[in-house]
C-alpha cells in the first residue's frame, strides 16, 4: 500500500490529538460564520442554514470523539479536516 502523505498542521501547536481539535473547531467556527452570515441575508435560506447546522453537528460530534479516539481514527478525522479547511479557504 503505497504512503499517503499527512496533512499540513504546520500552523497548530500541540501533538496528533491537539492538531485534529484545532482542524475540527477552525471547520465549526466556519460554519458559525457561514450561518451567521446567512441569517444576515434579505431573505435567509432556510435549506443552507439547515445544511448547515447538520454539517456543524457532525464535526461537533467529531469534535467528541476526538475525546476517545485511537492514533488511527484521530489521523483519519484530522485529514478529513484539513482537507474541508482547504476547501473552504483555498488560501490557506
């Protein structure tokens, strides 16, 4: 199986575990402001401020069981992370 290569955490602090939280809390304060921002529209859009909050509930409970999580589900969740980061910030 050939070598993936691990995201780029160089910007967090801390070990695996702390890297993953801080991938997981930057991707729910993104989703805060997305909502934010779209309550704050004329006319809100109720079906993405409701995809919205289910997407911020599931990293959430990513978020939790970050509490428990061995080596293996704690590199998966942090890719996952860091590859919605990328996506919602290109730039970064």
């Amino acid at each position: 199986m050939p070598d993936t290569p691990s995201p780029d955490f160089s910007d967090l602090d801390g070990g695996d575990e702390q890297q993953a939280m801080d991938a997981v809390r930057k991707v729910i304060a993104w989703y805060n402001s997305q909502i934010a921002a779209v309550y704050r529209a004329p006319v809100p859009d109720e079906d993405r401020i409701a995809e919205l909050k289910a997407a911020r509930q599931t990293a959430t409970d990513d978020q939790a069981r970050l509490e428990t999580a061995g080596p293996e589900e704690t590199a998966r969740i942090a890719a996952a992370y860091a590859a919605r980061l990328k996506e919602a910030d290109p730039e970064s």
